[in-house]
C-alpha cells in the first residue's frame, strides 16, 4: 500500500453521499469521454482492497470507490452493529491510490422505504456460504445492482477472495444486461498466507495463529493434487477432517467445486476450486484456491 495516513502531499479525495450527486458526477465525466472503473466495498480498507484500486486505476479513466456496510446482506445476529469503519483512513488510502470519488450513501438513502424487489441469483446462491447466511446473497445482489445503476460504470473489480460473491455477481450481470465488465482479482494474503479480510481485527493474538490452518490447508491441498492428482471428493473429506481437527477452529464448509457452477467437482480434467468457511473464536473466515494438476 502507498502512503496513506495523514499524508499531507496528498489531495483530499471528492466524497460523495448523494444518489443524485454521484450520477451528475459520473454523467460529467461520460460526457468528456471518460471511461468509469468501479470498487464496491464496505470500507476498512486494506491492502486487498488497495490492489482493487490499483487495478481500476490502470484499467479505467476515473475511479469510484463506494463504502457502504449493507444492512441487507447481514443476517439478524452477525456483525453489521460492529463492522469495523475508519473513515480517515480509508480515504487517505482511496487519496494515496488515485481514487477520484468516494460514494459513501446514507442507508436511508438506499434504502428510503421497505425494498419489495429481490435479486436473487438462483443456484449460486444457496449452497456454501449461502448455505450458513440465508439471504446474504441475495443482500449483496440486491446493493450491487443498485450501485451499478447509480455508478453506471463501465467495469468494476472484485476480490476472488469471495468467490462465491464474484460468481453471482457474474451470473446477475449476464442474465439481467448490466453493461458493466466484471473483472475479478486474486486473493491478496499476508505474509504468512492469511487471507487479508477486514474482519481479522476481530482475531485476538492466539485465533490470529489458529487461523493460520485455514490457508495452510489450502496451500498442502494445492501441492498434493499438483503432484498426483486426486479423487477431489475424497480429498475433501480429508481435508474437512483435518481442518475441524486444528485447534481453535470450527469447519462451516469446505468443498472442491466447479468454479463456474460452484457444484461440487469429481475429477481434475477442467477447473477446480477448494473453498472452504470456518469460524475461529467467534470470527467467520472464508477461503478459497484454485486446484490444478500439473502438465
Ligand atoms: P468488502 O469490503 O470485504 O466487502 O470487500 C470489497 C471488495 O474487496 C470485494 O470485491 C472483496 O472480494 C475484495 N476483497 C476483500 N478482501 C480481499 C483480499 N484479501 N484480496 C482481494 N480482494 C479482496
């Protein structure tokens, strides 16, 4: 990440907290021929987050950085009350990464009244993560359209940290004609290979190590179906043991799928991805990597 905080080199970035204030915004711009990159986020930026940025920065005219903590993709008791937020350090990170404008909405802008409509990306949607958080995609479908139709950007990045957001968001924009590029981007991990998530500042020092297992298994399933291939079913199953067997953590899921339709995978001739969910204390982590076998 560049330099952010309190870099007083650096010009402020434009927040924008109005609908209607974004659309004139972006509206300008189209007009001068300018292209618009797009990165939804829920703020508490980190270093994933910036490698987002960067790849909008190179890929589009003007970048739009929208923060918003959706309350409809947060189940009744998960975290939505304690997610994390620091608004001056994330805008000193969207300002050392180029951002041209936060659009940070009120939640009674977005949602002004009761929202009938749903978004819901069937068969995506259910299993996994779906499987643990009824309705969260179906929150995070919904809050994506309605920033695609404010943004109207013409590409926006994602994480493939959160795989299965990034296929149902896939599968929205195709079936319902957003005229917006998805691009997705590769996990960003910390050192030691944790997944970067802005939910590790819930970890104390202890679950910070526990959690640890969760990419390591990841990584020795990567080396051993590299090598020799493998009966992914069984394999998981060996994995979901040795996971839920490692001190301090609880399996929700672990599964090897096909990346595409996130059904589970047999055998190694196309795709293959590992993806798995478990808690830690009391802190949810996902995961996931590509398997391949090696030519
Ligand atoms: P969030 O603020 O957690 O909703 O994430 C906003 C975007 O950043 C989503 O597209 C995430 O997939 C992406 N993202 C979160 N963590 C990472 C990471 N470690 N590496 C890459 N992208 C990430």
């Amino acid at each position: 990440m560049k330099k952010a905080k309190g870099d007083p080199r650096l010009p402020a970035v434009r927040v924008i907290r109005n609908i209607a204030g974004m659309r004139r915004q972006v509206a300008a711009w189209r007009k001068a021929g300018e292209r618009i990159g797009f990165v939804p986020t829920m703020g508490f930026l980190h270093e994933g987050h910036a490698t987002l940025l960067r790849e909008a920065r190179k890929g589009a005219d003007r970048v739009v950085l929208s923060i918003f903590v959706n309350p409809t993709q947060f189940g009744p008791n998960e975290d939505f009350e304690k997610y994390p937020r620091d608004d001056g350090r994330d805008s000193a990170i969207a300002a050392a990464e180029g951002v041209d404008a936060i659009f940070y909405p009120r939640a009674k802008d977005m949602y002004p009244t009761e929202t009938l409509t749903r978004v819901h990306v069937a068969g995506l949607s259910e299993g996994l993560c779906g499987a643990h958080r009824p309705g969260h995609f179906d929150g995070v479908a919904l809050v994506v359209a309605k920033l695609f139709n404010i943004v109207q950007p013409d590409r926006a990045w994602f994480g493939e940290k959160d795989f299965q957001q990034l296929a149902v968001i896939r599968r929205m924009v195709e079936d319902l004609n957003f005229p917006v590029e998805i691009i997705g981007v590769p996990t960003v991990r910390e050192k030691d290979g944790l997944a970067m998530s802005s939910r590790n500042v819930y970890l104390g020092k202890a679950e910070r190590k526990q959690a640890l297992a969760i990419s390591k298994t990841l990584k020795s399933a990567q080396a051993e179906v590299r090598k020799r291939g493998k009966d992914l079913q069984a394999l998981a199953a060996r994995l979901r043991k040795t996971l839920d067997e490692s001190p301090g953590v609880r399996l929700e899921y672990l599964e090897i799928v096909d990346p595409a339709t996130l059904r589970p995978a047999d055998r190694l001739d196309g795709r293959a991805q590992l993806i798995a969910a478990a808690r830690v204390g009391s802190t949810r982590l996902i995961d996931n990597a590509p398997l391949e076998r090696s030519r």
